[in-house]
C-alpha cells in the first residue's frame, strides 16, 4: 500500500483531468482540490474545452499542467493513436493515470488499445481497469424488465465510481504507483437478479432481469439504430460476463487505497445513478 499523499508533492503539481464533468472526472475533481492540489478540470462544454476530436482544444489545456487523468470515450470507433498524438503535445506531463476497463484485460481491443499509448518511456503511467460501474445498477429499466442475452443467471462485481475517484487522485499525488495496472471491482459478486432487487427496494420500482436470446436482442438494438461496431462490442462484452469474467473479484482498492472497496448494497443515494442499460453494463 501506498503512504499517504505528501504535501511537497500534492502542492506542486497541476493536474489535468479530462471529462471532469463524468462520473469518476468530477469526483477526481473534487478529491484532488480536497487535498490542495491545483486542477485544470476540462471537457468539452468548459470555459477552457478539450474535444478529443478536435486537436486544437489538447494544447490549450495541457500547457502548465504535470499530471494527467486521462478519460476516453466509451465508443468502440474512438482512435486510440489519439492518445499518442496527444501526450506527444503535451510534453510536460510526467505522471499519467488512464481510466481504462477490465476488457482490456481479456484482449478487446477498442479498450487495450488506449493503454498502448501511454506506457511509453519517461512517463509516470498508471493504468485502472474497473469492470462494472454500480451506478449503472441504481434505476431500474422503467420497462420492469432488463432483457440481455446473458445467461440465465449473470454474475458481476460492480464497483462504486468514488472508489474509482479516491484510487485515481491516491494514485496521482503519491508515489510508487508508476508502471502498474490495477484491476479494480466491488468487494462481492451480485447476480443480475439480485442487483435488480437491491434497486427495486431502494427505488420503489420492481425490475426483473431476463436472459433474451441474442438474435432477439440485436433485432431490438438494430431498430434502434446501434451501429454494428457498438453491437459487436456489446456482444464482446456479453460473452465475457457469460463467462465469469466479470464476477471475478480484485484487490486494487485495497492496494492502493488499504480498505474494502464500497458495497452495492450500501450505495443509497449517495450518488445519482443512470437507467440500466440495455447494452453494455460494464468496461
């Protein structure tokens, strides 16, 4: 485990945290300032923006800055050379902390190739893979159903984003960390069922998970106008929970941070989840 943050260290560094406005970018955000860092918090409706599709906007924002919390985004056709491209302007940075996926770990390639970039030579790079996000687990569909093609009884260990947050901003302003990847999950699997009732009984709206034959489910997304990229993914991922990839738990949290990662059964409303979704739930 990592000593505590060093004020020398945490005073002396601006950090430059992109989707500062996401779920783990915001809570990054607010985690580093607590500690006295100095931040540039960017995306792309900030006064100071960064589009990772306009090369104009990476410059700007990491002109002054040491370190970075990179966030790309959750899009199967997001170029990964465009993290390269982008730590090649921004020279200064030393210390690099990627929000990658668990799926980088079996091999998908739309997320291990984003870590690709960044473990360079004579850059301070630290890699998180979390798998599912609780907060997607917290709204049941408003259907009463979560139809996927996942098995009969699909296991996943979700993790809570302040844990992503609060290993993310440890990571940043402490040393020893550089060079190592850290796959992150919740402290115990849950079965789809089971996440669906715990949300049942904490929002008052009874969901039902169901396992959907695949043809079915992409005959449904296909109407909806996912693009075949974002299916294939999607379907990627299926597999893998179908596996067991995804209940499979982690000791990053208690690596970095010395204690047990959040318990879904304890999130409450501490923060505003999304719908669950009907195609990936997790990284």
């Amino acid at each position: 485990m990592a000593c505590g943050p060093g004020r020398g260290l945490a005073g002396a560094m601006t950090v430059l945290v992109l989707g500062a406005t996401g779920r783990t970018g915001r809570l990054v955000v607010a985690g580093l300032k607590a500690r006295g860092v100095r931040v540039r918090a960017v995306s792309r409706s900030a006064p100071l923006p960064f589009d990772w599709d306009d090369p104009g906007t990476w410059g700007p924002v990491a002109d002054g800055v040491t370190a970075a919390y990179l966030v790309t985004p959750e899009d199967p056709g997001f170029r990964a050379g465009r993290v390269g491209s982008f730590l090649d302007r921004a020279d200064g940075i030393r210390r690099i902390v990627l929000l990658s996926g668990l799926s980088a770990g079996y091999g998908s390639v739309p997320m291990a190739s984003r870590e690709v970039p960044v473990r360079r030579p004579g850059l301070d790079w630290t890699i998180l893979r979390p798998g599912a996000f609780q907060q997607n687990f917290v709204t049941p569909p408003e259907s009463g159903e979560l139809r996927l093609p996942l098995g009969p009884r699909p296991r996943t260990a979700p993790i809570d984003v302040a844990d992503i947050a609060d290993v993310a901003v440890r990571v940043l302003t402490t040393d020893g960390h550089a060079g190592r990847t850290y796959d992150l999950s919740g402290p115990r699997a849950l079965s789809y069922a089971e996440l669906l009732e715990i949300a049942s009984r904490r929002g008052g709206r009874p969901a039902v998970y169901v396992d959907e034959p695949v043809e079915a489910w992409l005959a449904r997304m296909t109407a909806r106008g996912v693009s075949e990229q974002a299916l294939n993914w999607s379907l990627e991922t299926f597999e893998a929970i179908r596996r067991g990839v995804y209940a499979r738990l982690h000791d990053g949290v208690h690596q970095v941070l010395g204690r047990r990662p959040r318990d879904f059964a304890d999130l409450g409303a501490r923060h505003q989840g999304a719908t669950v979704r009907c195609r990936r739930t997790a990284r």
